[in-house]
C-alpha cells in the first residue's frame, strides 16, 4: 500500500477513504497508521523481548 501512495499530496491521504472491515470507512492515512500499529501489534505478540515501543 505505502508503494501505491508515495508521493501523493497530504490532501489527497485525507480526501480519499477505503473500507475495513472492522473499523468501517477509514481515510488513506488513517489506514497507513492503522496497517503501522497492526503490524507492529503482531511483531511484539511473536517476540516480546523486541524493543518495539509505542
């Protein structure tokens, strides 16, 4: 995903949204933030001793 939005102008992250199938509608960027702390959500589940912090 972050490949397909490179150098997109910041208006354009906010004016476009895409669903989850959770959350409902999210914007790009919150979607780039959520996939961010998913990911990083599931590296501190498989290894805890990994100085990953919030």
């Amino acid at each position: 995903m972050h490949g397909q939005v490179q150098g997109w102008p910041d208006h354009e992250l906010d004016a476009r949204s895409m669903p989850h199938p959770v959350l409902d509608m999210l914007t790009v960027r919150e979607m780039l933030y959520f996939t961010i702390e998913h990911n990083l959500h599931h590296l501190r589940g498989c290894r805890p001793d990994w100085s990953i912090h919030d």
